[in-house]
C-alpha cells in the first residue's frame, strides 16, 4: 500500500515477534486499525508479516495525536493482551518524517 503524505509527519514503527498463539490476533489487529483511523491526526498504516514477525507503521500529524492514540482505552486494553497473549517481544519507535520520496514503476 503506498501512501503518499506530505512531510513532516511522525511515524510510529512497531516491531514485534510473535508468540504461536495466534488466537483472536488478527481480529485485534484489524479493530485496533479501524480503531485509529478514527483518531484526530490519524494519516494512515502500513504493516508487513513473515514468520510471526510484524513492522507495523502508523503516520501521525502529530505527537500530541500519537500520545492521545496511546491512552485511547481499547487500545491500552490491546496492548496488554498483547503482551500476554501475542508477543514474544516488542519495540516502538517514534519518527519524524521530514522529507519523502518514491519510485514506482509503470
């Protein structure tokens, strides 16, 4: 998916390994998607999977939008099922994205 966003904006890339216990996971992930596209300052998200390991990216207009995300309930109640069910482990980073720039093919 490309999206195509106009700088500076914040990225949040998470990146995650996976437990085997894969139930109910990808249900989640897509509520919590639907979730955030619902937020003030929401740009879009990117994720790609392979072998129970997920990068997962969120763009954001804002820290104060990525901060009000972080405390929304559902997805503080996402995260600590995750982190009893889904993941093994799991990093978050927050970037600003100051320039971009693409190639595609036609």
């Amino acid at each position: 998916m490309n999206l195509t966003l106009s700088p500076p904006y914040y990225a949040v890339i998470f990146t995650n390994t996976r437990t085997e216990n894969d139930d109910g996971y990808a249900e989640m992930a897509e509520a919590m998607v639907a979730l955030a596209a619902k937020q003030d300052g929401y740009l879009g998200f990117q994720s790609v999977t392979e072998d129970h390991k997920t990068i997962s990216i969120s763009y954001w207009k804002d820290l104060s939008s990525i901060k009000n995300w972080k405390q929304v309930t559902d997805h503080m109640a996402a995260q600590r099922m995750g982190q009893e069910k889904w993941y093994q482990s799991y990093t978050t980073r927050i970037a600003k994205v100051e320039r971009e720039y693409s190639f595609e093919k036609e």
